[in-house]
C-alpha cells in the first residue's frame, strides 16, 4: 500500500515540479479506542518507510510520541514529527532535536499560533534549527476543529517553513462511536485558502480507498482526485507570485 501511494505521488510531484515529503506513521498512538489499530510493529514499519525513501530517493517523515523513539526512528527517516497533543513536551522536543534530523512540530489544536514559537525554541536551543512548522485546526467545542488562516502568517515569523495540514484540520474529534470523523469534501477549500495565504507546503492524508484506511479515512483525499487538485493550487500560487 504504502510504495503504490507514494509511486503515484512521486510521479505527481516530478509532473509538477513539487518537493515532495512522504509521511508514514511506523506506530498510531494517539487512538479513541483501545482495540484501534496501531501498526504492524515497530521496526517492520519502519525499514518499509527507510526503503520507500531510498527506493524514490524523497524524504521521509513519520511521528514520534517519547522520548525513548527519537533515536530510533532517527536511523530509518530523514524528518521526525512531534504530534500536535505532544508539541509542548519538552523531553520530546529535546531527544528529537538532538539526532540532528529535521522536526516537523504540529501546533496543538489547544494553543496560539505565537505560543508555538517557545516549542520552536526548545529545539533551537539544543542547535537544531531545521524546524517545519504545522497548522492543523483549532479546537472548537467539542467535536470540531476550526483554521484560523492568520495562524500561517504569524508561525512564518517565527523563522520558519509553515505548512497546512488540509486533512487533520477536518477532522471531527470525540466522536461518540469512538471513531474520529471527518469531513473530505472541504479538503479542496482549506488547502486553496492555504495556498492564497502563503503556506510554504501543504500535508495531505491520501489513499486509493479511504473508506478502507486503517486510519483517518474520514477525512482523507482519494488519490484519483490528487491531480487534479494540484493542478487547481499550481495556479493559484502561479497568481499569487505574479
């Protein structure tokens, strides 16, 4: 599954000359439910994720949730993600930074965008200054998230790249089925309203057949409808640069 998403991907990203990251989770943590699944083992995980970036010679980014996974999940990908519920832990930050790789830290659906320029300075401050930095919603009530689109702006001040997360910034949380819900059909609406307020890159969850992901399948793109989207921001950053 995993090498057929980022084969496509791959030939998407050199059609329109897009940078291109793949992001694959070796372990999901963060579950409603205890008997939710969470990965097929840890080091099985991640040699497929070591193998897709040197197959397709792109980046790799997959999430950390302690600090005793930095180091190891630093020897298989080229980026570490700090979780958004996770970007205030300080023991976390810390290991991560210190393997020397890039961090990408999701800004918590709990905090200010300024606020996340103290979690940028604690991995600054162990001389790691490749930094990405992601918006991915605000929590509203309960069961909702919101994107307050000054966020993208305001975390560029901090001095780094910022991207949007089109799809986790769907998500309904806290749902009563214990099954986190979504809502796919206003991914192409985030991500061109990111593109037009200047987000550096976008994150997209996608998959050949969403309603049968093991994960996040509610709020995630069909990857038939990939290109077609691309193509919609191409033009839009096209205009925007002039």
């Amino acid at each position: 599954m995993a090498f057929q998403i980022a084969e496509h991907i791959v030939a998407l990203s050199e059609k329109y000359k897009i940078p291109y990251i793949f992001k694959g989770s070796y372990r999901k943590a963060n579950r409603s439910k205890i008997d939710s699944f969470t990965g097929i083992g840890d080091l099985k995980a991640l040699k497929i994720l070591q193998k897709i970036s040197d197959t397709f010679d792109i980046p790799v980014v997959t999430d950390i949730h302690g600090p005793e996974e930095a180091e190891l999940a630093a020897e298989y990908v080229g980026v570490l993600q700090i979780p958004a519920f996770l970007c205030r832990q300080t023991d976390l930050l810390v290991a991560a930074a210190k393997t020397g790789k890039t961090i990408n830290i999701k800004k918590g659906q709990f905090l200010s965008a300024a606020a996340m320029g103290f979690a940028a300075q604690k991995v600054r401050n162990c001389g790691n200054d490749q930094l990405i930095l992601t918006e991915r919603g605000t929590s509203f009530g309960y069961q909702d998230l919101i994107v307050d689109f000054r966020s993208i702006p305001t975390m560029q001040k901090i001095g780094c790249p910022v991207v949007l997360d089109c799809t986790h910034s769907l998500q309904q949380p806290n749902q009563l089925s214990g099954v986190t819900g979504g809502d796919p059909e206003m991914i192409e609406t985030i991500a061109k309203a990111g593109i037009a307020t200047g987000a550096d890159g976008l994150f997209i969850e996608t998959h050949f057949d969403p309603a049968n992901a093991k994960s996040d399948g509610a709020n995630m793109l069909s990857l038939d409808q990939l290109d077609g989207l691309l193509k919609k921001l191409i033009r839009i950053r096209e205009a925007i640069l002039g």
